[in-house]
C-alpha cells in the first residue's frame, strides 16, 4: 500500500492482454477488478481493513491478503 492507501501490485512476469487484478473486503465482495499492467496501483483510496488481492497472469492466480491501517 502507498501514503494515499492505494494498493500498488508488482509483476515481473510477463502480461498479456486478459491479465487482471481484483480487490475483494473480508466479506468476500469484489470491490475492483481492472487491467494489470507491469505496476499497477489500483484506483481508490482503501478504508483500514483486510483486503485479498487476486492477480490473474497467464493463466496463475496468486492470492494475498493486504491489510490497510
């Protein structure tokens, strides 16, 4: 997370055209899903709380939990 409470997602694999990243709340709701490029900073600023970010590259999935203060 950045100073503004952006998430900011990282890929050093290669990205295709249908690669993408979603932000889900601890309820499970998708709150964004957009295009992911080599660094992304997803767009809006993030309340405190737990977050699961899931990137979809390639066909791989990598799931995290990011937590806001």
């Amino acid at each position: 997370r950045n100073l503004n409470n952006q998430i900011s997602v990282i890929c050093n694999a290669g990205i295709n055209e249908q690669s993408s990243v979603s932000v889900y709340n601890s309820l499970g709701q998708q709150l964004l899903n957009q295009k992911l490029t080599k660094t992304t900073t997803l767009n809006g600023a993030f309340k405190a709380g737990v977050y699961v970010v899931t990137v979809y590259n390639g066909g791989q999935t990598v799931t995290k939990k990011v937590i806001i203060k």
